[in-house]
C-alpha cells in the first residue's frame, strides 16, 4: 500500500461533532472511560497524556478494522465492472446500452446512499454500523451469485442485483465519519488518508483476483464472483465487533450540513469532485467493459492497472497538493484528464490498443491526483478570511462540505458509463463521450482557476 495522503480533516468527514466541545465541570480523565457494549464514554485525543496512554493504540486499531471494511465494500461495488463484460458468455442476452446500465447504477445508488450513511455512525455508534454496514455487504453478493446462474432472467431483475452493490459505496462515508473522531487534529489528516486509500484499493483488487477466482477449474463461474464476498463479509463483522469501538459523545451537527448546503463554495467544489473522484469510479467500472467491446482480442484483466494506479495516486495528489496548493495541483490534474482523454480518442480513431490503454491509465493518474488535491482545498477554503473566534464554526461547515462532495462527487460514477452508452447509441463510436468529458475537465479547470487561483479573485492571497 501507497504512503498515507495528508489529506486535511479540520473535521470530520461530515457534519457531527462530540460532547469534548462542551465546557467540563468536572475532573477530566487521563485515559479512555469504557462501558458495556464497547462504548466509550470520554474521548479526548487532543490531550497528549490521554493520547499516550491508550487512546492512539485504540485509535489505530479502529483504524485497521474500518479500512478492511471499507476496502471490501468498494470491492462490492465495483463487482459488476467484472462481471457484465463476462454475461454474454453466460448466455445473457444484452445490448451494449444494458451493459452500461448494469456499470452505472450502482454507481447512482453507492452515491445516493453516502448521507444516510454519514448520519448512521451517530445514530447506532461507530462499531456497530460498521458491523451492520459489512452484513449488508451480504445482500448484493448473494444476489449477484444467484442471479449470474439464471440467463433467463430478465433485465430489470439484473438491474434490481445491480443496484445492490451500490451499499458498498455507502462504507465509505460513514467509514471515514467515524474514523475522523479517533484522532487528533495533526494526525487526522494522515488517518483518512490512509482509510480513503485503502477503500479504493478495492475497486483495482477487484478487478485482479474476481477474473483469477472465476474461472478457476474447468469453465467460467461467474456465481464465484458474489459467494467469494459472502465469507469476506462475515470476517469484517466479526472483526467490527471484536475490535472496534462506539464514541458515545459523537453527535449529529445538522446546523454545520445546512451552513454546508447555502455556502457556494461546497457545490464549487462538489462539482469539480465529481471531475476528480466521479472520473475515478466512472472509469474504473466502464473500463473492463469498454477493452472488451472496442478491443476484442485483448483480456480485459489488465483493467486493473487503471483503478490501481487511481488509487494509489490519491495520496500522491494531497501530498503534492500540500506543497504548491490543492488549487494549482487541481487545475494540473484536470490538464492530465485532458491530455487523457484527448489520447483515448486517439486510440480510437486509429484502433490503437497501446495508445488506448496508456491513455487511459493517464486519465487514472489524473483522477487520483485530483481526488488528493480536491480534498485538501476544502479546509483552506472554509478558513480562509476568518478571524480566530469564527474558526471552530468554520471548521464544521467544511466538514459539511466534505461529507456532501463525497456524495456529490460519487455521482460521476453514474454520468460516465451512461455518457459511454449513448455516444454508442447515438453516433456508433464512443468519440463523442470523450469530447464531452475533455470540454467538462476544460470547464473545471478554468472554474478552479478563476475561483481559487487567478490573481485578483477574492481568494488568490490564501494558500487554496
């Protein structure tokens, strides 16, 4: 695994907030105060004698058990980027547009379901929705096994196991909402790093070992690919419930969602994340199938690389992003989205697998970049001009923000294979699809320009 991004957490990933803000009239503990049921009661991980004496020992191991949760429910949700190109094999009968269907719906439900996601861990405690959100994984992967054995079945029941998956895209927002209260403000950053990066390594790992496990003996078993995820599951929840922990003093902080909501800066930003990560998991879930449709004669499990490379490249972004801004490194990341994008059409026109396939890693390699560095612009964004008394509020909104930028982001997962799907359907080529998305990274590079870095804009004198 790549070095964890310092990715910025002012905050938690979404809107909450926990009973430490209040003032304390009595002796404040040293060390974690636990009760029944792995609830604990005092968490103060600011206090350097508290975080020394158990809390980041606590801290760390809740972390490790949400990153394999998180990792697995991205696995989940891009399950069927493997399984549709294999379907016609299989005796399914689809078209080209039902195909894409089948990619992107999950894509539309994983998004949809992020909020109510952010706003479970408050409501049934971080462990216990880490617990619950892992034994939901159940569901699609057994409907998934079930229905890949049945070619008869119609294309809204396909559509209808499809949409299951998308729970998996939800682990991630709640994922990184609980795991943001573990730790102090200096270390936050480094934590949801390394739980971001960890999650969207699925999506690559995916793509390398369902193929491998699929058609392992004689013949292909697609019902391989859900029932592998069934036991994987189990393990996550048994380890939620045998080594996580509830923070009773973590609260809903619906006041920050709304400021979040009438700040312009948060749909800004939301909307050049659905560039960012929208282009990551559009990509990752079209790529497998668009090898296996434009280019027959290669195997479509080396689709992997590109999620991979995707992955590993977010904490690139919020590490460079660190050094020269997240404004600057934003606006290159969308230049490489473009360059990308402008090779794939190459590849096209000229039928050329290797400019294809390496122009498409390209477009992997800026998504990545972008979601780092996206990420890192939302706290220096939310602070800026904001005198010392108004910080801790604007600190909160942003939190808000990240936690609506997830969801709204996760949303281009649905608009790319869908955009694929008509070109197809319209013009016979996917060509103008990718012009389509080359004029929006245009447009997001020249919206961060004018907003976050050009010189005389009311944000140029910040560190964006």
């Amino acid at each position: 695994m790549s070095a964890p991004a310092r990715e910025p957490a002012p905050a938690p990933a979404a809107p909450l907030t926990t009973s430490q803000d209040s003032t304390r009239t009595s002796p404040v503990p040293a060390t974690p105060v636990r009760r029944s049921g792995r609830w604990i009661d005092h968490w103060d991980p600011e206090d350097s004698t508290f975080w020394r004496g158990g809390g980041r020992a606590i801290a760390r191991r809740n972390l490790t058990f949400s990153v394999y949760a998180e990792f697995l429910g991205f696995c989940v949700w891009a399950l069927w980027s493997v399984v549709v190109p294999l379907l016609p094999a299989a005796g399914f009968s689809l078209t080209l547009d039902q195909q894409f269907w089948l990619i992107a719906l999950p894509s539309l439900v994983g998004a949809t379901v992020r909020i109510p996601y952010t706003f479970a861990v408050p409501l049934f405690g971080g462990r216990n929705w880490t617990i619950i959100s892992a034994l939901l994984l159940l569901v699609p992967a057994s409907a998934l096994a079930w229905v890949v054995t049945q070619p008869s079945s119609s294309f809204g029941l396909l559509l209808a196991c499809a949409a299951l998956a998308g729970l998996g895209g939800g682990n991630f927002a709640s994922s990184m909402t609980n795991i943001s209260f573990f730790f102090p403000e200096a270390e936050k950053g480094k934590a949801l790093g390394l739980n971001a990066a960890g999650g969207n390594l699925g999506t690559g790992i995916v793509q390398l070992v369902v193929p491998a496990v699929i058609v392992v003996g004689a013949g292909t078993h697609l019902e391989r690919a859900g029932l592998m995820f069934i036991p994987l599951a189990l393990l996550a929840a048994v380890f939620a419930w045998r080594g996580m922990d509830n923070l009773s003093g973590v609260r809903s902080d619906y006041g920050s969602f709304a400021r979040a909501t009438r700040n312009r800066h948060t749909w800004i930003i939301s909307f050049l994340y659905i560039g960012t990560f929208g282009s990551f998991i559009g990509y990752s879930g079209a790529f497998p199938t668009l090898l296996k449709t434009q280019f027959p004669e290669t195997p479509t499990t080396i689709a992997f690389l590109g999620a991979l490379i995707g992955a590993l490249s977010r904490p690139l972004g919020g590490m460079v992003a660190d050094r020269f801004g997240g404004a600057r490194v934003t606006i290159g990341a969308f230049a490489t989205l473009t360059l990308g994008a402008v090779g794939a059409i190459e590849g096209l026109k000229s039928h050329s697998f290797a400019v294809f396939f390496c122009s498409f890693l390209v477009l992997f390699l800026g998504a990545g970049i972008g979601n780092g560095a996206t990420y890192r612009m939302i706290p220096a964004v939310f602070r800026a001009g904001v005198s010392a008394d108004r910080l801790p509020v604007a600190r909160k909104t942003a939190a808000g923000c990240i936690g609506i930028a997830g969801a709204v982001g996760a949303y281009g997962g649905f608009f790319i294979p869908r955009g694929f799907a008509m070109a197809k359907a319209h013009y016979g080529t996917l060509v103008p699809a990718l012009w389509v998305f080359v004029a929006a990274y245009v447009l997001m590079a020249a919206t961060t320009y004018a907003v976050y870095a050009r010189r005389g804009s009311s944000l140029a004198a910040e560190t964006i």
